[in-house]
C-alpha cells in the first residue's frame, strides 16, 4: 500500500486552514471539470453527462488526499494511485494518448493553485507556507501523472498481447509493403504462420451484412472490412473454400488476386480492388468472382484513368467526331482488326455481319486515320486505348465523347 508521509521539517498548516481547504473541494471540482470540458475538445460534453461527473470525481478524491498531505496526516495514496492508473488505462483502450489528460492535470494544477493562494492569503500565513504548498502541488501532480502512465503502460502491453490487434498489425504490414525480414516476428505475435503464396480477396457486402469472424472462415485470413468493403489475405490453397463462404456469407462482388509472394500483398490488394471498380463502371464483366489474372490488362489499362482520357482525346479524336451509331460500330471493327490483324471475312464472321460491311467500315476507317495506322507506336497506343475504352462506353459512359465536344472550338 503506497503511502505518504509529511517530512518533519515541513511548516505546520493550522486545522482551520485544512478544514476550509476540504470545505472548498466541491467547488474546486465544479470549476476544473467546467474548465477541462470548456478548453479540451476530447473531454468535451453535457453538463450533467457521466463524463463530468467522472472528471469531478476524480478531482474530488485528488484534492481530498492532497489537503490530507499537506495537513500533516498519514495517509493512503492507493485509492487515488489506481484511479489515476484506470483513468491512463482508459485512454490507451480507446486509442489515446495522454495529452489530453495530461492538459486535464495543467488545468486542475492552475485552479486548485489559485485556491490556494486566496485561502492562505487571506489567513495571514507566511509567503513560505505558500510556497511549501505550491511545492507540494507540484510534486502530487507529478505523481498523479505518473499513475497515468503506468496505466497508459499496462493497456499499451495489455494491446500487443491482443492476438487481434497483432493481426491487424500483420496484415496492415504487408499491405505497405514491410521488409519481409520484419513479417515473422509480427506473425508469430499474430499467430498466423505466413504461407509462402498468398491471394487476396476483395469484396462488398449486401445491405444489413455482417461480415463473419476470420476465425470461422477458410484458413482463418488476415482481414480489413467496413459496412460496405472487406479484403482477406489468405494462404492460396485455401482460396476456393473462402470465396465460398464468402458468397454463402453475403458478399454481392468478389475479385481474387492470382497466387503472390508475401512483397506483393499490397499490390494484389490494389489489383483485386480496382477489379471490383472495373465491374461496377462496365469495364469487366459482371461475374460471381473476377479473376484478376483473366484481366490483367484490363486492370494495367485502367491504373491511370487521367491517362486513359487524355490518350482518348487525342487518339480517337477522329471517331469523336463521328456520329454515335457511326463511332460504334467503327471502333467496334477497329478494335476487332487491332487484335487480330485478320482478313475482312474473318473479322466480318466474328462481328457476325457481312464482309462488304467490313470493308466499307474498313475504308471509312482508313479516311479517318490514314498513314497513322502503319505508324507501329500510334498502333500499340491505339489499341490500348481502344480495350481500355471500349468496354466503358459499351456500358453507358459518355464522359470522353462529353469532354471531347466541350473542349472542341466552335
């Protein structure tokens, strides 16, 4: 049990000064908890809330031991020590640090400093007594700080030991990209052992849906949900088994990554993710799970949207100026021709039309291009632009034709 004892050399604080010292703590303790909730936005809340009263309680109980000491008693500070440790303890279970409660004390110091001036001032004691008290002031809140602290401590030890916590820790390693030299150290707090080919699986989820518990699901995966999105890291051989439980679980879309090794988490998660974004625009079929390695250039075409248009508006410039049926069906042949390079009849069998139809489009496509389709980089470039492009029209996005005839002179 932590104890205080006066020193012996300490100046005597007379028995009425200390029992109107106690006489005032209800209002010391109405005027800190008013101040804290007025100048720390964290500790901010209504007058009446459980948030103040804990505020007053606990200077209350301070001020109370502190007159005590000062009065010369022998007293107990392990009442006051363990609140002090629960209140730092708190804060580190919720995420804190200790700056707002350490601003809490400052405050408390400043006011119950005040009181004491008025009171001793106003007995007539000596300036040293004053002094002695200020002191000692000091020295308490101190202490209290340093209560907070072990508490603070205790919950920080108390989170490293959390097995969920150091999944979360894991899991958000590999997704920066961590020195993989760090990845077993935090595995083994984790306890999940690192496979040596991992897939990611991104997902959304239905309206009203609750993600179930990676400890229920397919080798337990590492995962990072919200109400609307989850990723989950899993072991590659246990893919097939968590996209099903997936499914059966809820989840409207998944995309899966192709096997990785653990440096290019991240990446897959970016991969599988902007999958899922290349569905809801139209740019990848809709499907029960996207397979990122059937669409891989789909998914390169798309990592730079800005790009895309900007390569749209000047490449495909002649087919913007053409009239939508028109610009449909000849990007439609043009793109059939880029990939195959196959004869009109060929590619008439493929659009399921007639191969005069071909040529015809075939010439139109000729007059509007010329000697740029026997330049090999305009052709490379075009195609990837016309398979990034494409797709998103066919869906119903007029952004680039939009863009296209808001930037044209007229």
């Amino acid at each position: 049990m932590s104890e205080a004892i006066v020193a012996p050399n300490a100046p005597v604080v007379p028995a009425a000064v200390v029992k109107q010292l106690e006489a005032g703590i209800p209002v010391l303790a109405e005027r800190v908890a008013r101040r804290v909730q007025t100048d720390i936005a964290a500790y901010a809340g209504p007058v009446g809330g459980r948030r103040r009263r804990l505020i007053g309680l606990a200077v209350s109980e301070a001020a109370a031991l502190y007159v005590r000491r000062v009065g010369g008693r022998r007293i107990s500070t392990a009442g006051v020590d363990d609140l002090f440790r629960k209140m730092g303890y708190g804060e580190a279970s919720e995420g804190h640090s200790l700056e707002a409660l350490e601003q809490a004390l400052r405050v408390s110091g400043r006011e119950a400093w005040n009181v004491l001036q008025d009171v001793i001032v106003a007995s007539g004691l000596p300036a040293s007594t004053l002094g002695w008290l200020g002191n000692e002031l000091v020295d308490f809140i101190d202490h209290l700080s340093r209560q907070a602290g072990t508490g603070h401590a205790m919950a920080a030890r108390a989170r490293e030991r959390d097995v969920s916590v150091s999944q979360q820790r894991l899991l958000d390693a590999l997704l920066a990209g961590t020195d993989t030299a760090a990845l077993p150290g935090l595995a083994d707090r984790a306890g999940w052992p690192l496979p040596a080919h991992a897939v990611v699986v991104a997902a959304t989820a239905a309206d009203g849906m609750t993600w179930p518990a990676s400890d229920t699901l397919a080798g337990h995966p590492l995962a990072q949900v919200t109400t609307t999105q989850g990723i989950f890291l899993v072991g590659a051989e246990h893919t097939p088994e968590l996209l099903t439980q997936l499914r059966n679980g809820g989840a409207v879309m998944l995309a899966r990554s192709w096997p990785v090794g653990l440096a290019d988490v991240g990446h897959a998660a970016r991969w599988a993710t902007r999958a899922l974004e290349l569905v809801a625009v139209g740019a990848i079929p809709r499907q029960p799970v996207v397979d990122c390695a059937r669409y891989r250039t789909q998914l390169w075409l798309h990592a730079e949207p800005a790009l895309r248009r900007e390569l749209a508006q000047e490449l495909l410039k002649p087919l913007f100026a053409e009239t939508p049926n028109s610009r449909e069906i000849l990007s439609e042949t043009l793109l059939v021709w880029l990939e195959t390079r196959d004869s009109a009849p060929a590619i008439a069998a493929i659009l399921g039309v007639h191969p005069q139809t071909v040529r015809y489009r075939w010439r139109r496509i000729n007059e509007l291009f010329g000697e740029s389709l026997h330049d090999p980089e305009f052709v490379v470039q075009l195609t990837m632009v016309l398979k990034a492009s494409v797709p998103l029209w066919v869906a119903g996005d007029q952004s680039d034709f939009e863009r296209y005839w808001n930037e044209e002179p007229a």
